[in-house]
C-alpha cells in the first residue's frame, strides 16, 4: 500500500510517500515557514536531486496542496494519479488517556483528538489541521493517526502517577504520558530483530536523544516508565528544555525576576538546556566543538547531558530488574560516538562495555559493545515514518477486509421478506 505519512508542526509539514508492500521510501520533503510569504517546498523523488520551490503557503490546507502536486509533478513527483495516495498516516502528539494504539480517523477521534488539545496546546491543534486538510484534498482517502504517548500507555500507575493530590490527576489528567513512543517502539522492536532474540524475554532501555531527549525502560515490548512525563519538559537535558527541576526553584525564579506564567515557561522550555548551561548552543556538535576547544560551561552542558542518561539508566535498570539491551537512537544517540562514550564509562558493573572501536563506527545500525559484554549496546537509526506508514497500512487492510467480509455475509444471509 502506498501511504503519505504527515508530521505536522505549528509551521512546517514533514512528509514521506512509502510502500509499505517492500518498506520503501519513494519521496520524501518538508514544508516550512507556512503562515509566512517566503515559504519553502524542499522535495526528494528517492534517487533524483532535492529540489526547492519558494512561494506564498498561507495555511495547512495550501501547504498539503502543494505537496500533493509535488508528487504528481511529470518531472519530479513518483504518482500519475491522486488515487495512487491509497491512505495518509498522521503522526499526532498527544492521545492522552484515550488511545493505547493507532486508530482510523473518524468524526469520534477527531472529537477526543481536540478534546486533548489541553494537554498538549501546541502540537495537537497542527495535528488537526493537517487532517483537515488532508480530508479536503483526499475524501475519499482512509486517514489514521499514531500517537506520540500510545506506546507508553500500559505504563504501571506508580509510574504515571506523580505524588500530587490525586483528585488533581481525576480533574486535570495530570500524569506521566511519555513522548517519543514511536521511536522507542521502533527501536526496541528492531532490537530484537537485530538480535534475533524475543521481545517479550528482553529488558531494554532506549535512549533517544535528539534535541528533545527522553528514554524509556521497555521490559517484555512494554514501556514500563520513560523520562518526559506530563509535558515532553521532564527527564533528561535537551538542546534548549532543563528536564528534570526541583519544582520549587519555578516559583522562586518568577519571584526573584518577576516573570509570568508564560515568561517561566519559555524559560524552562526556550532558554535552558544545553544551551541555557553553556550560553553557547543548542546543537550537540557545537557544544562538543566548543568542549574541546576548553569551554568549560560547554563541557559542564555535556556533563550534565550525559550524567542525567548514565542516571536514567541505572534507575530503569533497577526499575525493570536488570538490563539486556541499550539502545542509543536520535541525532545525537545514533552520531555521537563521544556521548555513547561517556554514558557508558565506569557502567561495567551493570554488565555495559563498549568497544572504542565499533563505537566510532560511522553511520547505520550497529552493535557498539564488546564481545564479553553483558549488556548488548546499539545504536539504531530510529524510523518514525515507517512505522507510522506500516500501522496505517495495516488499520487500512483490516478495515476493508472486515467491509468484505459484511457484504459477504450480507449476501449469504436468507431474507424472507
Ligand atoms: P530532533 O529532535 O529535532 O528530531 P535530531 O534527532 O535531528 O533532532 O537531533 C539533533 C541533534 O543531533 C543536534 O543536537 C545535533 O547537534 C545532534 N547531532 C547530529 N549529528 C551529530 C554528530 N555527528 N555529533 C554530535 N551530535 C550530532
């Protein structure tokens, strides 16, 4: 099946058009700076040049538009015919409590996906413009949404409970969601298939560090706790997010400087981090630039980053019992042999050695520890779309094998009058 996968942001649109039949990517592009005059188109047809189209894209529904002409293009599009989009899978943020799994889009999920815009005000409402759009150029088409948080959803409640008054969690819905879920799905997935060992006899962690990071404790295929919690703010350092705070010192900052509501939450989520710390950079190749050139608040931004992971680790490990598998995914996971290093140093006691040699291997999956390891260490390269492109495919079959086989009862059935 051929299935357009959205990534919707507040101003940008990730897409990728994938067969799902032989797990191929056939185009793949982004749109960014939507709402703005200088909007830019950058599409891929897999194995030809990237090209860019620069124009006026006022809002989702435009901006799905141009995509779907893009892959029509004679020159540069891979389909001849709309029809050929046999399905489109939304990645959607937040499910809340609601759904433990991917789902077709109806009216009703369309309802409960607005009714969670509260819990995550930000990413939900694109969500919902993206289907919408999708919905006005593409009717006919089946559209599915795969949620961030669903993979964490059969967390214990000792896990997804915070210690706070519990009629505020049955008011408000304040607990730990997770985030990331897709990618730690995939990769936790894929790590068993790398190993050729069964999930469900599997203790691994997955670390997925990107410019936001989280990690996860996935014991048996289930995610048993993960670092974000309520909002994707908690956990591990991110490029520019604190992670976790004690939470008195918020109401302190906004006495001390005066802040608002929303001041304190830029800070916390826009200024903090790797690069609040070293008052350099968000981005992990510069801090490790800037580390050895002698920076010392950039090296402190590093020690913090990977402290917090080595801390994760030994808690999930405990949490779970021991450890079997940890899995490194995410742009810094995947390419920072200098940030494996440090996370895994001095961790022999908990059965995790690397080997410096496969872990400055470049690029793809790859076993990065030493043969006498207990603990098997991997780097995977995560692949959101694809599982978000594999579930909507799979929904979609079910879907029209179940309307056939209600015609082919109908059929069958006597009717006596
Ligand atoms: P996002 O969360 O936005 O999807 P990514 O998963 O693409 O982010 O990760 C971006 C981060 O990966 C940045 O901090 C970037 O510096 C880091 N990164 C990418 N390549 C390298 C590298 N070779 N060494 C260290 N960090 C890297």
């Amino acid at each position: 099946m051929k299935v357009l996968v959205l990534n919707c942001g507040s101003s940008s649109i990730k897409y990728q058009f994938i067969n799902t039949n032989d797990k191929k990517v056939l185009a793949k592009g982004l749109v960014e700076r939507i709402g703005m005059s200088s909007a830019v188109l950058t599409h891929q047809a897999i194995g030809q040049d990237k090209i860019k189209i620069v124009g006026e894209i006022l809002d989702h529904t435009i901006a799905i538009e141009y995509v779907i002409a893009v892959l029509l293009s004679p020159n540069h599009g891979v389909i001849k015919d709309k029809s050929e989009i046999e399905a489109v899978g939304h990645r959607v943020v937040h499910g809340g409590e609601t759904f433990s799994d991917s789902v077709l889009i109806t009216d009703r999920v369309m309802q409960a996906i607005k009714d969670n815009i509260e819990l995550a005000p930000l990413h939900n409402p694109p969500n919902i413009k993206g289907i919408r759009a999708c919905k006005a150029h593409l009717p006919d088409i089946p559209q599915c949404a795969v949620f961030d948080t669903a993979f964490h959803s059969k967390m214990p409640p000792y896990a997804y409970l915070y210690g706070i008054p519990y009629a505020l969690y049955k008011k408000y819905k304040i607990r730990r969601y997770g985030f990331h879920g897709t990618s730690h799905r995939y990769v936790s997935e894929r790590a068993s298939q790398l190993l050729k060992r069964d999930i469900s006899q599997l203790k691994i962690i997955t670390a997925h560090l990107g410019n936001g990071a989280s990690i996860a404790a996935v014991n048996k295929g289930v995610s048993v706790d993960t670092s974000m919690g309520f909002t994707p703010l908690e956990g591990l350092l991110m490029g520019t997010r604190s992670g976790d705070l004690d939470p008195s010192l918020v109401t302190y900052i906004m006495g001390k400087e005066e802040l608002s509501l929303s001041d304190m939450n830029a800070l916390m989520n826009k200024h903090s981090g790797l690069l609040g710390v070293s008052g350099e950079s968000s981005d992990m190749r510069e801090i490790e630039e800037s580390m050895q050139e002698g920076n010392k608040r950039a090296r402190v931004a590093f020690d913090i980053f990977t402290y917090r992971i080595k801390k994760y680790i030994g808690a999930y490990a405990a949490a779970m019992g021991g450890l079997d598998v940890l899995v490194f995914t995410g742009g810094i996971g995947e390419n920072s042999s200098l940030v494996r290093k440090q996370v895994c140093e001095n961790m022999e006691f908990l059965g995790i050695e690397l080997n410096p040699k496969l872990n400055e291997a470049p690029q793809g999956e790859a076993e990065v520890s030493s043969a006498s390891s207990k603990v098997k260490v991997l780097r995977i390269p995560t692949n959101e779309e694809m599982v978000i492109a594999l579930d909507t495919a799979e929904i979609v079959e079910k879907q029209k094998a179940q309307v056939e086989k209600n015609i082919d009862e109908d059929s069958n059935e006597i009717r006596f009058n």
